[in-house]
C-alpha cells in the first residue's frame, strides 16, 4: 500500500486525515502550527518534519490548505514539497485554489518528473467528517488511479474531470452557485419576516418543494436563530465567489447574479464576520429593523 | 359534500381540477376559452356560463388564473364572481397575485357575506398533475377547515398562515427564492462551459452536494439539450419576481441578489422568450459563443 | 393674464409659486397644511379654499405634490380638483408621478371638457428657487402654449414631448440615471477612502476630466462631510428609481445598473434615511469601518 | 533639459509623446512594432533600440502601454527597462497597471539604484492630443519635482498623491465611476426609446440639469448613431472596472453598482466589441428589439 503524506490540518483537513488513518492506512502529518498534527500522531500517524520531509518519505503527498497563497507557500516555500519531490512520487492538492496558481504547481512538479493531481473539494466540515465529499480531481491519471481507494474513503463521489485546472474550476462553479442560493435564501427569509410570515413556516414551504435541499434544511435554523458555527467560512465563499467571477471574466462570461451576491458576502465580510459560517452572510442582508 | 366551482383551466388550473373530479367530488368548471373545459365536462365535471353563475350555484368556488390582472377581471368584471356570491359562499383564490389584489377581491366577497380565502399554489404542471403542490392559504379559517379535503387532494402540504395577504406574500418569497436559484445555476453552467467542463459532470457534481435538489436534477438537462418545455412559463417568474421586489421596496428591504435575477429574467422577456418555461433564462445568460 | 391656481407648497412647490408671484403673475394657492400658505400670501398670492375651489376660480391650475399618491388625492378626493374644472380650464400636473397615474388624471380631467398637460421637473430645490428647472411637459398643445410664459418663469429649459406620460417618463429616465451616477460616485468615494486616497483629490480629478458635473461638485463635499441638506429627499430618489424600474419592466427592458443603484438606495430607507437628501445612500454604500 | 525616453506609441502614447516633441522636448522612442515610431522620428525623435536601451540612454523614461501585462513585459522582460537602469535615473509609468504591478516595478528600480514614479491619466485620445490629460502622480517626490515640466505639456491637472499604488487607485476609482456612470447612461437611453422618447431629447434634458457632463455630450450622439469610434477600448474599460472590483475586494468594499456595471461591459466583451469605444457598451444593454 502507499505511504501518504497529509499537509494541512484545518477544520477540513484534520478530518479528511483522521478518515485516513482510521481505514488503516499508512499516513504521514504535517500542519504549520504542529499543535494541531498531535491529535492525529495519537491515532497512528507518523509526524513529518516538514512539507519537503513528507514528500520526501511519502510516494504520494496530499494537500488541504486554506487559499491559493497558502498552497503556494506549501509548496514553493523553503523546505516546500517541491524540494522534497523526485521521480515518480504524486502530489495532490486538495486545497480550493484558482487554475492559474494550479497550473504553476503543476509545472513545478513535472519539472521534478513527479506526478500532480488537483483534487479539490465539494463539502465542508460535516461531509469532511463522514466522509461524504465530492472530489473533484484533474491532472495526471495514473495517480487518479493510485488514489481512488484514499478518495473513496474521504468521499461519497469523485469525478475526473481531464487538465489540471478542471478541477478547480469546477469546484469554483459549485461554489459560486451555493452563494447565489445562499443570498437568495437569506432575501427570502428577509423578505418574509418583513412581510410578517414565520421563517419556519417558510423553511417547510420550500422543503415540500421543487427546491428543496440540505443547505436550507441545514443553515435556514441557523439563520433564524443567528447562529453561525464555522463549517465553512464566509471568507473562503467570498474568496471562491472572488476567483468563480475573475474565471468568468477570463472567459467574457458575465454573471450578474453572481456579481449580486459576492457584493453581500463582501459587505459581511467588511462587518468583520469572515471568520462565521458563510450563512452568517444574513447579518450583511437582514434590514437593520428586522 | 360541498360543491365546488372552478375557474380557470390553464396548465395549472385544468390538472387541479381533474384531480377533483377524479377524487369524486362534484365540480362545476369554467374557462374563458370554452374548449379548455370539454376534456373535464367529459370526465364529469358540470359546465358553468360565467363565474358568477358557478359562484352562485356552487358552495365554494375556486380560481386559477394567470396573473392579478386576470384575477380582477374573473372577479370584478362583468358576470364575475363577486356577482354571484351571497351569504355563506366561499370564494378561493388560488392564483398569483399580489397581496394588494387579494386584499382588495377579499373585501368585495366579504361585502357580500361571503367567505374568502386565498391559497396561491407552490408547484407547476409536474406537482399540479401529481397532486403534489403545496398551499399557501390564508384568510378564513372557516372556509379554511371546510377546504382541506380538497387542498389535500391538489397538494402534499398545506399551510394556514394568517390574515389575508400572507399567502400570496409567501408564494413570492418562495418564488423569488427559486428565480435566484435558477439564474444562479445557469451562470454555473454558462462558466462550466467556457471552462471546458461537462454539463453533466456539473450536474452529477451538484447532485452529490448540499444544493441538491429536485429543480436542478430537472431542468439542468433542459438547459443543456436548450429544450424548455413549458412547465412554469418565464414571464410568470418574472412577473413574480417584480411582485417580489415590489413587496420588499414596501418593507425597505433591499435584495440585490433578486434584482440582479429579474434583470436577467427581463432580458429572457426581452428575448420573446416569456411563453418558455423559467429556464429558458438560460438564453439571456449564456454568452453568445457558447 | 391667466389667473393660475397652484396646489401644493413643500420645498419645491413654494419656491416655484414665489418665483411666479415675484414675476407678477397673479397666483391662487392652496396647501394641505394651511400654515405653508401663509408666507405666499404675504407676497401677494391669493389664498384658496380648497383644491376645487383653486380649480373653479382659475383658468389654469397647477399641482405639485410628493407622490403619485398625493397626486391622487389632490385631483380625486373630496373637494379635489376634478369637482372645481369646467369646460376649457387647463390642469397641469408638475408632481413626478408615474405614466399610469397621469393618464388616469387626464382622462378625468378630459372627461371635464378641461385640458391636460403633464409637466414634471428635472431639478431640486436650488433650481426650484432659481427658476433654473427643466420643465417636461406633455398632453394639450394648447395648454402647453398657454403655460410658455409660466414655464420660462419658473425654468430655463422647457420641452414639449407629446402625449400624456412621456412628460413622467423623461422625468423618470433623467433621475433614474442621475441615482445610478450617484451610487456610482459613492462607491468611488468609499473605494478612495479604504485606499487611502483623499476624497478632495477625487473630486479635484473628476472635476478636471470628462465626466465633470455640478451634482459632484455639489455632493461631493457634502458627502464627505456626512452632512445632507435635503434637496431631493432620498425617498422620493428611491420611488423614482423604482418607477423607472417598473417602467423598464413593461417594455421588457433590463437596467442592472439601475437595480443595483435602487438596492442601495432602499437600504439608505431601511437605516432611516430617506427624509435626508438622496446623497445619504453615501451610509448605505460605505464600509462600515470607514 | 532631461532627456526623456517615451515608450509604447499606442493611440494614447502616441499623442502624448508627439506633443512632448512639439514642446521641443529631447525624446527618444521605442515601439514594439517599430512602424509606430516613424510619424514620431519624422517630428524629431531619436529612435531608441529597444526597453533597456531607451532607458540607459535617457535621464528619464517614461512608459505608456495598455495594461500590466505589457508593462510587466517592458519592464521585466529581455532587453527591458530594468536591465537599461543605473543610479539616480527615473523611470515613470504612465499605464494603467493595478498597485500590485506597480510596487513590483517600483521595487526592481528601486534595486537598481533609480528613481521610480507610476503616473497613470485620466482621460483617452481627445485629451492626450490636445494635451488636457489628468495626471495622477505617486511615487518618488523628487522625480515628480522633474517631471513637472514635462506633466504640464500632457496634461491639465496634475496631482501629486503619495506612495506608490496611490495613483493607479486614483485612476481605477475614476474609470469605475465613468464606467457605472456609462452603464446608468445606456440604460437611461435605452429606457428612453422603449418609452417613445426621442434620444435627443433626453440628451438636452440630461445637458440641462445637475449631472450635465462632457461624457455625455460626446458619447450620446455617438450611441444613437450606434457609431463607436474607439477612444477607449471597451476592454480596458471593462479591465479597469475588474482592477477596481479587485481592489475593493482587498479592502472589503463592497460595490454593487459597479459590480452590475462590470456585468455589462463583459456582456460587451463577449458579443466582440472589446476593440470598438468603451461606449459600445451600448449594444450590451440595449434590448434586442430596440
């Protein structure tokens, strides 16, 4: 069986690791504050020294870190995978990062002669625990077909999807969709408290409907109550909303309702709730009476 | 068993009432176009002149008309509704119209000692057909309680939510909800595309996720195959989005996601594309290349 | 001489009465709020008892109202001005109010064998006091002809569009755009500020360049100073942006930059602020750390 | 007198340099296609050889290219500005390039011992032939103080902003003021003829009043005529509006109108008009029917 390496032990990544290791596979940690690497080590896990360490000892090197500045210090910084890779070995970077800075590690991996797979994400902490994320994975086949047993184990569905940059993109496209339904969904609570209607009986109005769907069944309770414990950041969906409309206008795709929508996320996060639940957008849409 | 009037025989209206008459309830239909009501006069049902006579010879007469305009002349207009009501008469509502128009019909049926309830419906032709639409009622409880049978005949759920007005408030929200929903999904396919990703790879995708839902799974091959056949034809969405708005200006509530939307839906009218089914906004989204 | 009624004496109406009576023309006027009156009267105006009576005692009468609303209220309610015309007497409508709303008050007054002429302004209140209004007129030639004199009185520009409701039309399309430009300017000021830039730099470039015009050079410093002497009410900014919506909607035209300029302004109404000058939706569009 | 270096002969380039010439100025230049140059070499300029050349020859070089990928190119590339400076010259950029750019170019002068000013302008063609442009000055101070001679003869204002980033801020806030003021515009004349106004007459109504302005005495005509000869490309318009969506998002601004706006011009891109005048955004917004 191969030896992996598992960099990056946020809220996603600890628990996509902990999946791992408890199917019994062989797994090497690191994470930037080694605190978080402990819990893992406890549960079999080797402790690595760093990302070149890891890359070095591991046939395949997986990364979940927050945003494309992070996978490339990840990767390009001093004692960085790409100083630990040789030939042969696969990198796969799970993060949500944009096609370009995907396109750049690529480059730098083949140039080491190993192998590089973007595998990025659908799901936040909750599938990230159970084990029911969408992979979303592009790049070099040989090493989809190497990780296809990790993938099942950290997901309930993995498509690939050709190029390195695919991936990516697709994970933004869901992304920027799942935003739009949010401030949509937000409007619409608004909307009916304002109109003086209960947001319960609407969340059981649109649940009995065409559109209805985990995220509302999920957040709309949030919502109500203000509650917003992080499953995904609201600064991570403004980043994504942010890199889905810069893909749109690469391409001369205009996005209007996307436009719409980042301009709220943008405004929560200008009312300093970036680190809250994205669904914590409500405080940016709610009229300040209601 | 009360006798049930039914006005209007459009998509929606001609499947609610084929439902009744095959429940084995005792309704007598009306339709401006004659011919529209032969296929239900054949299943049973008796055939009225005029709204006013089928108020006048039924207990409880329902309406099922395309847009507020229509619900005021089928009314308020010569041999209308209100002409045939007396004391004791219940009159139902089931189009979508603004709450200003229900709130001005209620009155004119209470000025006659008549009952008056309004129940705008959530579902198209498919949950029409099925008998799966949910009810949005509200006005008298009475008329209310002695209307249930044949609520739970035309629709899984029904809610009762208050004073006149609150019905048709919540089918706007509900459909403001779902006109973001969906221009929101078609810019997540017009970016899949110029991204070089498969429809169907963003559908199977979505489907696996949070945002799955029954619209997506449905309309998603429509837009792809660009074949809209008319369940919930555009230029009620955006006529219910414009109500929406409408309703949120009275309230001050600002939705910059919807507005965006409905501008979306207006190009589609602009278009010729009104008579379509909604997802034919995909043709005001999509960039011209594609 | 034509003996002229003028029906209502807020900021706009009082300074466009002074300004007729300080030319010697021989004025009529009435207020919902007699105290209005009292200063006119002082100048020599004649006071009236009641719209009816400003309408039976004058050739020609002139209303200028808030809102369609208002507008209604004059020329329909009790004692309105529809009770006072009579056969060839002129009516001129110089509220913004929508086509709708006009033709309905046109048709009420032709129903009179009276004239009709809309003549909604472009300006606020510095024109108003200077008599440097833009006059929008349209209905009965005639009318039109009659009211020259007054209409150069009171504005330096005067155009005659046609038939009853291009008048409210141009009027909505003029200040539709001049709200987009505003919440343009403010999202300008507010990306300066957070870049560091100072705003008199701002206004001293786009002064210099070819977007200059008098409106920044008025605002601008107001805004930057968080102090609004209401020239133009935000809330009536607001009604107009959303009649100009609705307007565009009937003739299937899509305004995104208009949808999104009349969110912001309905979140300035939602904090309050629509009594202050339309410029305050610089509180709704700057970042709340500004 | 400094010799100066001029390099990108583009239409802004172009006229600037020639009137820099016609000052009696010492100037050499450099195009990448060397056809560009002949009209200048022909007025008097030296002809430079390449980026570096120009720069090693010159007290000072300024450069005018059409965004920050080509003023990366210039800079950095082989035989570019970088590799042509020594100690105590000046290089100043007048593109217009995001701060990001600009730091870095500022950095790598700044290693080599030279002086670096970003001064990019305000205004197109018109402007930079009749020597009117708007000059937004950032950077080092004492490069400015020489420079000031050669600013006068471009421009009209010239203003001196601080760090560097601070004048390409200025030019991107500027740009997206006139863009949504643009997109307001469009959709006020597109509003206007679905209502049977004529565009003439919304053009003397708008040149009557409060937002009067030159952008739209020159570009109303040239939109009715639907003629757009370019003065600035609608591409860098619509650069220029995602450069200070870009730059809002880093501060956590939010911008809606600008945001829409930004959706029209895409939407222009898309239908091929990116070489044709900014005001082309026109063809986006008109419905298709008008």
């Amino acid at each position: 069986m191969a030896k992996l390496g598992f960099l990056g032990l946020g809220i996603m990544g600890a628990a996509m690791a902990r999946n791992l290791i408890n199917a019994g596979m062989d797994i090497t940690v690191w994470n930037r504050d080694p605190k978080k690497s402990e819990p893992l080590v406890e549960l079999g896990a080797t402790l690595g020294e760093s990302p070149a360490d890891v890359a070095a000892s591991c046939d395949i090197t997986i990364a979940m870190v927050s945003d494309p500045h992070a996978a490339r210090a990840i990767a390009f910084g001093e004692h960085g995978v790409i100083q630990g890779l040789s030939q042969g070995k696969g990198y796969v970077e799970m993060s949500t990062i944009d096609p370009e800075t995907s396109q750049e590690i690529g480059e730098a991996v083949r140039a080491k002669d190993a192998r590089y797979l973007e595998a990025p994400v659908s799901g936040s902490k909750k599938p990230a625990e159970d084990g029911t994320l969408v992979i979303l994975a592009a790049g070099e086949r040989s090493l989809y077909n190497e990780m296809k047993e990790a993938f099942d184990i950290m997901g309930k569905l993995t498509v690939y999807l050709g190029d390195i940059g695919q991936g990516s993109a697709m994970k933004l496209v869901v992304n920027m969709v799942m935003g739009g339904m949010m401030t949509a969904f937000c409007e619409g609570i608004a909307l009916a408290q304002a109109s003086g209607l209960a947001a319960e009986d609407l969340f059981a109005v649109l649940d009995a409907g065409a559109i209805s769907n985990p995220m509302f069944r999920l957040k709309g309770p949030q919502i109500e109550q203000e509650s917003f414990p992080t499953a995904f950041p609201l600064k991570h969906m403004q980043k994504d909303m942010r890199l889905a409309l810069a893909l749109a206008e690469e391409h001369a795709v205009p996005m209007p309702t996307a436009a719409a929508a980042n301009s709220s996320f943008l405004r929560a996060r200008s009312l300093d709730l970036g680190d809250k639940d994205f669904a914590a957008v409500w405080q940016a849409i709610k009229p300040p009476k209601a």
